[in-house]
C-alpha cells in the first residue's frame, strides 16, 4: 500500500488484498505473524518454495494475508494435509500455522503422528489458551479454574503441556516463547525452519477480547506485560529454586536431537528398492 | 542467536512414475489388484491410506509399487489423515488416490468436500461393506450410493463411477483419475465388496493405448493466474505448488483468486461454477450399458455387483421368450437422467434390485413418474448376502 | 464342454480353500477359458467358515457365485451341512470322511476320502490337504488338465513348498486313480 | 530556530524543528496518516486502537489520542527501538528503517 512504507515484510504480506485482517483489537496473531516473516525475510527463502498451512480458527486464518503457497484447510488436519505436501515435494518448505484447539484437540493424533515420523514440517502452534473464533469455548490448554463459555464456573480439567506432549510424540525440535518476545520468536522460528526434522514451537500468545475479558486479564498491552513478567527462560529456570519458577512460562529451546527424517528416509526406500527389479 | 541459513538449492522437480509393465497377458486378478493396478497405469504416484476391510489389497500392492516407481507410499494414522494428505499431495502436483471402505469413507467425507470446493483433483476409491456402522467387514452391500453423492455437507456435485467386473475396475481407475484430473475434482470410485476380491482373467491393454488425462497447466505471468479461472467450460488451469504461482486454498467459500469472500454474488459464482461445471458436461461423464433393451416391456435397472445377477436373469427370461432388458450406469453420479429416461420411454415395468433399503431407486422413481407406482419394483436387501439371479428371474416371470 | 461349471469348495478357515479356488481358477486361465473365483470367509484365520467359488465357462460369465454347483467339495462336517442342498441332481459330491461324518442327502456321484488323515500320514503334516483334495476332484471330473493344474500350483505356492505340494497333488490323483477298489 | 538537520542511526531524517512544531498540535489535528517525516509513521487504516505500541514504547515518544489511536507525541524521543513496530499486531506502525 502506497501510505505506508515499503518495509521488507510488506513484500511478503498480500496487502492489497485482504487488509487490515480479521483478527481483533491486540489480538497477538499479528505479532507472531510479523516475527514469522522477519525471520523469513532474514533467511532470504524463496517465496516460491514456502507452504503454509493451516487449519481452522483466529490463528488458522493466517495464510490468507501471506505471499506463500497458502492452504487454509480443515479443522485439525493442517499438519495431515502438510505431510501430503512434504511428501510429494520434499523441497518445499512446510510451515503449519495453527492454534491450541486446532493442534491438539481435534488434530491431536495428527500431531502425534507427524512428531513420531519427525517429518521436516514446522508445526507454529500459537497457544491463546481457549477457541477464539467461536467465541470463547474453553480448550485443552485452558488452564485449571480459569473461566471460558463452556466452563462458566471455572475449567475443572487440567491443561495440556503442548512442548511436552510433542517430546513425548517424537519431535526433533521443540521450542517455547511468547508472542511479546517478538526477536527471540523470529530467531526460533529460524531454528525451527532450518531443523531437518519435525519441530514444534509453541508461542504462548493472548486473547484479550475474549479470554482477556472472560478472565479479568486486562488490556492487550496488560496481557503482554503478563507474558513478560511471567515467562523466565530455561536457563534462568535452572538457576532458581522451584518455588521461584513454579506458575511461569519457561521460555527456550526445550529439545533438539538429530533423528532420521522421514522423507530421507522414504528417499533412502525408493533408492534401495529402485535398485531392484521391477515385478 | 546464530542462525545457519539453508537455501533450497535443489529445483521442484515433477515425480516421474514409469508405468507398470506387468500383468500384459492374460491372467488371474483381484478386483482391487486391478483397481490398483489401473492407479499406477493412469499415473497417479501419491497414495495415503489406512488399513480396512475390503480395500486393504489395494494399499498393499501400492504399498509395493509406487517405491519402485518412485511414487509415494504412506500409510497415514487415520482416514481422514489419508484424505487430507492426497488432497495436499495434489496441490503439490500428485496424481492421488485413496482406497477406503464405508467406516472410513464416512470419515472422509469432510475432506471430500473440501477437495470438490477448492477443485483438487483425487481419487477415493470405496470398496463398499455391509454397515451401518461396522456392520459385516467381508459382506457386500450397496449403502453408499447416496453417500458418494450426498455424503459431505452442503451443495457439491458428484463424479461416481461403479464398475462390475474386474476388468471394468481396471478401467473405471484409470477413467477416474483421468476424470479427477480433468474436472479438478474428488472423483469416488464405488466397488462392491465382492468386486474387490472377486478374481476374474483379464488382459490388460497395452500402456500405449491407455489414454491418460492430466491437469492443464497455467502458461500465463503469475500476475494473471487466477486458481479458479472462469473459462474453456469451466475447467480451469491447475499450477502446483512450487511453481512460482503463489495462490491460496480455502475451504471457506472463495473468490475466483481464492480468497476468502461472504458476497453473495462471489458465493454463488463459486456455486454455480461446482454445479455447472459437471453439468455443462454431463454427455462426457455419463456411461451407461444397456442390454436386450430395444424390444424391451420390462427393464432392469441395476449397477455393481447386482447387475451381474440381473444380466443372468436377463439371459434366462430371454430364452424364455421373456422381453426382458438391463441398464446399467457405469457413471452413477451425475446420473444419467436423460438416457434413462429415454430408454424407458417404451417400458412397462422397472426392476430395480440393490444391496440396501432402496437408494437407486428414488431415482427411478423420480424419472418414471408417469408410470403406476405397481410397475416399478424393488428387490432390495442388506443382510450381507448378494441378490442371485434366480430371484431376479422369479420377479421377472412374475411380472410378465 | 460349453457349460459354466459351477464349483464350491468348502470347509473351515485355515484349510487353504481360497488358495485352492485361486489354483483351480488359475489352471482355467491357463487353458484359456473364462473364470471368476469368489470366496466368503469371517475374519478368523483358524475355524470359522471358509468358502472358495470357481465358475469355470467358455462363454461369458455374469454372476460370480456359485448358486447350484455342478461340483461340491466339503472339508468339514458343517460346511457339508450348508451347502449340500444347493448341489445340483447330478452334481459330484466329494467329503473328507475324517469330519464329514453325516451327509444328509446322498448323491449319486459321491465320494468319501479320508484326505486330512492320508495326508497327515504320508506328508507329516494335514497343511496340504487342500491340495490333495482339489487334486482328487480335478481328476475325477476332468475340469482342467492335470499339466494346467500342476503349471498353476507352481505359480502359486512358494518355491520351498513347491515339492511337498506337488507330492500333495500326486497323492490326489492316486486316490483318484484308485477310488472305490 | 537553527535548521539543525540529524540523521539517525537507521536512516530516517528529520528535522527537530518540524518536530518541536507538532509537539504543540491539537491531538486531533494529526494527520490522519503518518508524516512523511515522522520517525514513527502510522498507517490508520489499519490501526485497530489497541494500545500495545504506546503502551511498550520506552521513551514516551507516542502518545494516544482520545479516541485510542497512537499520534508520534514526542518525535525526537524516538530511539529507532523499533518495539512499536515489532508489536503491533496490525502492522500499522513502523519506525523501521525506509527501504
């Protein structure tokens, strides 16, 4: 757009097209949104060469207001309908964008399973703690007692540690932030993209429209001074006692083994097997 | 942080699948070996599957091929996974498929209809159990007629295609990726239990004459590429992924650049363009076998499995001196109304038998609408056992 | 011949009845005559009920399966139960009597062979009882050569359980041979 | 006044007297887009009022306007921290360097 300067990430935005976005007032999806191009823009990629997929839900929305091969799927298949992509064109760059509910709720299996193959997608879960689109339903990482519209007298389930769940799956890389620390968002997601393997990196992020007000949590600037206030980093967790680290967000890059990856290894079986006969 | 950056040096390359060379004579065959072998001779070269009862052949032998062709093989952790990685892997430029049975073909049925609005072009193949539910795994059944047609929710046309041989589903493979290629859509393959493992001598033909259909690929700037062009038909041109046209893929109702929109008059160009699309070219989709049928007082109008039954019973009454005829639509969906309707223009009574509680015939039914209700007859039945043709032939002289 | 023959062979899961329809319709194909095998069976590998139909025609075959069969094999006494009276007037009817211990309708051309206890016996093992008996019933009836049946185990079994299998057909065709002397 | 012309360190020139003039404009007389000559330049149409960039800017260099929109308060103040911009989840706001 002629008013506003030509920054480096309007080239990757699609911004004659579908701005300003949906997303509400402070909502932290543009800020993560911002992070993800610069760290793009900062690895000179190929436009050409990045998919970004997503499912459904605010953060899912995401794909539209990028200059990418973009495919805005399903509720909780982004990470399936990613494999297919990676599959066939093992060159490309996968990106999955996509939300708490979204991931691991409905697509939990799929996450799982993309994990255990530790196929080369980045998964970017931005975790707003409840299901913003449809209007504020609570989530598997709604935490306990908080307040959603399914859980008008406080949420009475425990909440999902999503980096731990996606370790446990398998995955090769997995990171933590928050969307207030936008540079160290931008730096992992370069880690992330760069990782040859399944990598997970969850982006603690706010809804201060709805879950912001169903929980008293303030305004959006409060809901990201909470993040910075609340979140240490992993090396800062090891230094301090526990009662100190108990309650806030660890931030850093929690694993990162070098494994197999799956396309490789699917690269390796046609190799071998094509070296053979035909029927 | 010290980032290493990683440029993609390597260029998009197309998967080139070479085409399979075995089975050129005559020989012994499975119904979803032929089907899976018609896969591989139309070249598709991604499958994603899930194990199931009565398709699984057709994953095993594709499971053994496409490596060695070097297509892809992946064995996803759900159908609706598999749906959903076909879908992806076309958009990347896959010729794909899926073979599946009606538990798993339910689960799908989500994903069919986002492959039909965003016009990826795939292949689910259906080999067809007795249900509701999980019913009888090694049964047959006709239940899913309705559901390939009406299965996903809302408005979306339907490409069904339903052999009756093994032969016919060799064919009918090729015939819907060619189809799905074509019309840049999810193209359903509906196979009777007993068809996909029934095995029967067939002579493939030879690779040179099979006709093979792919995706028209844009040729024009990026900046004039729009993903759901409105001309030739309304059978537009497909970039890949990865080919420098960098356009979205919604599954929310769209623009013809594919974005997003709620306007009414954009919504319904989506719409009409899906209806119209199959529609405008019904003559090119609609296949149809009849049989006996020029002298004929009573029709049989039946597909699949059960049209094997009634061409025996056809036989029978014929030399009986029974005026006896059979139609059979190899295209079920869109379905051929106006050869229908012509063809039983001369006829007394209609036979419909099927494997359910009555699917087909609603749309019989609504075609003969001039006949009394008593000429138009239901065999049907869902318990997992087929309609043999000496019941057939017992309505037959009844009816005569 | 220009009838469609129609063969049911039958028994219990685990008998290796499909494999032997799968033979028997391979041995049609080689002698380039139309076929179309079909089988029923549950999910169980062992017991259960197992089902294997071959038609066997020189003109085109519309239904795939056997709905009155010309020939009729029964391993096991419940299958023999099932199926007998779909057999047709002067259909062949041929029971393993080490379980078929009843038949409930007598045809005239039946016959009664210990195959699971002869197989047993001379083989070591009743695995290829199977093809003992299709053996036995392909040469009482002539519905394929014996050199296409042989041409079709051979393309069908594994190449280490070839020679037990052939010896298994060889059995078949001697108890044929000498039936009834 | 001196025409005391700076370049700082990202590049965006600006002259301080300009600034000094609009520091004692009516809040609601800010253009409806950024200056051209602005260290911080803000896009309204796609400002959403949200107030994380006022809220986050470390010299006090923004302001809010009543009605919730940011205005450039106090342009000399800007250190090219960049934060307003890295935040904003609109990208409405960019005190990033013009290229």
């Amino acid at each position: 757009m002629a008013n506003i300067p030509q920054k480096i990430i309007h080239e990757y935005l699609r911004h004659d097209k579908k701005f300003p976005h949906v997303w509400c007032a402070g909502c932290s999806n543009g800020i993560v949104l911002g992070s993800i191009i610069r760290a793009i823009a900062d690895m000179q990629l190929n436009r050409d060469d990045i998919v970004m997929v997503s499912g459904i839900g605010c953060s899912s929305r995401m794909p539209v207001y990028v200059d990418f091969n973009t495919l805005h799927t399903l509720h909780g298949r982004a990470i399936a309908y990613a494999t297919g992509v990676k599959m066939f064109k093992p060159n490309l760059k996968v990106i999955v964008i996509t939300g708490d509910g979204d991931c691991t709720a409905i697509g939990g299996n799929h996450l799982i399973h993309a994990a255990r193959r530790n196929i080369d997608i980045t998964v970017i879960l931005i975790n707003n703690n409840i299901y913003g689109m449809t209007g504020g339903q609570a989530s598997p990482t709604t935490p306990h007692e908080a307040i959603a519209t399914t859980a008008p007298y406080g949420n009475i389930e425990p909440d999902f540690d999503i980096c731990n769940l996606a370790m446990g799956a398998g995955a090769s890389f997995v990171a933590r932030t928050t969307a207030f620390h936008a540079i160290e968002t931008q730096n992992y997601v370069k880690e992330a993209i760069n990782h040859n393997g399944f990598s997970m990196l969850e982006i603690v992020s706010s809804c201060p429209v709805i879950y912001g007000r169903l929980n008293k949590k303030g305004s959006p600037a409060d809901m990201l001074k909470h993040m910075r206030d609340n979140s240490i980093t992993l090396a800062a967790k090891e230094k301090l006692p526990k009662e100190k680290t108990e309650g806030k967000i660890i931030r850093g890059i929690l694993k990162r083994d070098e494994r197999t990856e799956f396309t490789d290894a699917y690269a390796q079986l046609v190799k071998k097997v094509m070296g053979g006969k035909h029927e | 942080m010290p980032t290493k950056i990683k440029k993609i040096a390597k260029p998009v390359e197309e998967k080139p699948v070479t085409p399979a060379k075995s089975g050129r004579k005559i020989r012994l065959m499975q119904g979803n070996e032929a089907v899976a072998l018609g896969a591989l001779d139309a070249g598709v070269n991604f499958f994603a599957g899930y194990p199931i009862t009565p398709s699984t052949e057709i994953a095993e032998i594709l499971a053994l091929e496409l490596p060695k062709r070097g297509g892809v093989f992946i064995q996803m952790e759900d159908e609706i996974a598999s749906i959903s990685a076909i879908t992806g892997a076309s958009l990347a430029g896959a010729k794909s498929l899926t073979a599946t049975s009606g538990p798993g073909f339910s689960l799908m049925q989500e994903g069919i209809g986002f492959a039909k609005i965003t016009e990826t072009p795939c292949v689910v193949v259906n080999v067809q159990r007795n249900g509701p539910s999980t019913g009888m795994p090694t049964s047959p059944a006709q239940g899913d007629i309705m559901q390939s047609r009406w299965g996903s929710h809302g408005d979306s046309p339907a490409i069904v295609l339903y052999p009756d041989s093994v032969k016919e589903s060799y064919e009918l493979t090729i015939r819907a990726v060619n189809l799905a290629e074509k019309y840049r859509t999810c193209v359903i393959l509906l196979l009777d239990e007993v068809i996909g493992h029934m095995r029967e001598a067939v002579t493939l033909p030879d690779i040179a004459n099979i006709r093979i259909v792919s995706r028209i690929k844009p040729t024009i700037p990026r900046h004039w590429y729009k993903h759901y062009d409105e001309n030739q038909k309304y059978l537009s041109p497909l970039a890949s992924f990865g080919e420098g046209y960098r356009y979205n893929v919604t599954g929310l109702t769209h623009d013809a650049l594919g974005f997003p929109t709620n306007k009414p008059n954009e919504a319904n160009d989506m719409m009409e363009r899906l209806r119209k699309k199959i529609s405008y070219n019904i003559r090119d989709l609609v296949q149809i076998e009849s049989r006996e049928m020029e002298d004929a007082k009573i029709a049989i109008f039946t597909a699949g499995i059960t049209a094997r039954a009634a061409k025996s019973a056809v036989a029978a009454a014929r030399a009986e001196g029974i005026p006896v005829g059979l139609l059979r639509p190899l295209t079920i969906w869109p379905f051929p109304d106006d050869a229908v309707r012509k063809m039983l223009r001369n006829v007394e009574t209609v036979i419909v038998p099927e494997l359910n509680q009555g699917q087909l015939i609603h749309e019989i039914r609504r075609l003969t609408k001039d006949k009394q209700d008593g000429n138009l007859i239901p065999i049907q039945r869902a318990n997992g056992t087929l309609i043999t043709p000496n019941e057939i032939l017992r309505i037959i002289r009844e009816v005569h | 011949m220009s009838k469609a023959h129609e063969i049911r062979l039958s028994g219990s899961g685990g008998q290796g009845l499909i494999l032997a329809g799968i033979i028997l319709a391979n041995a049609a194909v080689i002698e380039k005559r139309r076929v179309t095998q079909t089988q029923s069976y549950g999910p169980e590998s062992r017991g259960g009920y197992s089902r294997a139909d071959v038609i066997i025609s020189d003109k085109e075959i519309f239904f795939p399966e056997a709905t009155r069969f010309d020939i009729l094999l029964a391993l096991t006494q419940e299958a023999c139960d099932k199926f007998i009276f779909d057999l047709k007037d002067k259909g062949i009817l041929i029971v393993d009597n080490t379980q078929v211990k009843n038949i409930s309708v007598m045809s005239e051309h039946t016959y009664e062979v210990n195959f699971t206890e002869l197989v047993t016996e001379k083989l070591g093992s009743p695995i290829t009882t199977n093809i003992c008996s299709l053996a036995f019933l392909v040469k009482i009836t002539g519905i394929v050569k014996e050199e296409s049946l042989k041409q079709a185990i051979a393309g069908s079994v594994k190449p280490a359980f070839l020679d037990l299998n052939l010896k298994a057909m060889q059995l078949g065709f001697e108890l044929a041979v000498n039936y009834g002397k | 006044m001196s025409k005391k012309v700076e370049k700082d360190r990202v590049g965006t020139i600006f002259r301080e007297e300009e600034a000094q003039e609009k520091m004692e404009v009516e809040v609601t007389e800010v253009k409806e887009r950024g200056d051209k000559d602005s260290p911080v330049l803000i896009y309204y149409n796609w400002c959403k009022r949200c107030g994380i960039c006022v809220a986050f800017c470390p010299t006090g260099c923004l302001g809010r306007k009543p009605d919730g929109s940011p205005y450039v308060a106090n342009p000399e103040k800007c250190i090219h921290c960049e934060t307003c911009d890295r935040l904003c989840p609109d990208f409405a706001i960019t005190g990033a360097k013009d290229k």
